[in-house]
C-alpha cells in the first residue's frame, strides 16, 4: 500500500525535531537568565535599601543633636550639625529634613544673623532635590511666606523713602514760609 521512507525523508524529519528541540531549550535557556538578571537587580536594590536605612541610623544622632540645639536656640551648632548630615546623606533622607532644619533656622526670629534669603534657597533646594519628601509641601508653604514677607519689606522701605521726602519737602516750605514772613 504505501511506499516506504527513504532515508532522506528520515534526515528531514531528524532535522526538524532538532529544530524544533533547540528553539525549546534556547528559550528556557532565556527564561532562566532573565530569572537570574531579576534576581540580581533585587539584591542590589536590597542591598541599596539597607545601606540607607544604615546611613539613616548613622545620621540620625547628629539630627537629634542638631534639634537639641536648635530648641536651645545655638543657631550656630545647630547650623553645623545639619549641614553636616546633608553633606553625609547626599541626595537621600535625612538630607531632606535637613534641608527644611536649615530653612527655618536662618528664618528663625531669635536668630541674629537671620537671613530670609538663605532660608528661601535651602526651602528650594529641598523642593527641588526631594520632591515626594514630606517636607516638600512645608518648605512650599515656608517659600511663599518669605517670599511675600520679601516684597511686603521692599514696599515698606520704598513707602519709608517717600516719607522722608516729603518730610524733606515739608521743611524746605516751612523755611520758605519764614522768609517771605520776614
């Protein structure tokens, strides 16, 4: 009835089933190493996660101290002391509270060598560099105050000179009135 196989048929399917068997192993072969890549960028976003939580630890002392200080109203150490947490923390936390503590102490009534304009740039650079820190929407609220309180003392100062001009305009008449009175 039938004919039977030659050998070159027998060779073609032997060639496809190889075929088909290397496609199948070459894709677990790719299955595997994605696994593998997968697994490798967990340890190190593990490894990244500790080393913060490790930086936080570290830097957590000296932010403690630095509030200490604050609330005992030594601007001066309590200026040192977060900027040297910002300075070890980098671009990650604490640095951001760091940040809004320098804002508030160069913002701060009490101290003497206050200076509204320091205060809006480290209220910025906080804005800027930590956008999803829970500081961000304070040091917003802190920039727009000073900001305004900025422009209200610049009114202030030109409605001052305008005052002492026409003080200034007020004597010269009154000098004027004396001598055609004499």
């Amino acid at each position: 009835m039938g004919r039977k196989r030659t050998k070159a048929r027998k060779f073609i399917h032997l060639c496809i089933a190889c075929l088909i068997f290397s496609t199948l192993l070459g894709c677990i072969s790719l299955k595997e190493k994605e696994k593998f890549e997968f697994k490798k960028v967990e340890v190190q976003k593990e490894k990244e996660e500790v080393q913060k939580e490790e930086t936080s630890k570290i830097l957590s002392e000296p932010l403690l101290q630095a509030k200490r200080l604050f609330e005992q109203r030594d601007f001066e150490g309590a200026l040192k002391e977060n900027q040297t947490v910002l300075s070890l923390s980098g671009k990650s936390p604490p640095g951001d509270e760091a940040l809004f503590n320098l804002g508030l102490i160069c913002a701060h009534f009490g101290n003497p060598q206050k200076d509204y304009g320091k205060s809006i740039a480290f209220f910025k650079k906080l804005i800027k560099d930590y956008p999803q820190s829970p500081w961000s929407e304070q040091a917003k609220i802190w920039t727009a105050v000073l900001q305004e309180n900025e422009k209200l003392n610049q009114t202030i100062e030109n409605l001052n000179q305008v005052i002492e001009k026409s003080k200034k305009v007020d004597i010269e008449i009154e000098e004027k009135k004396r001598e055609y009175a004499k």
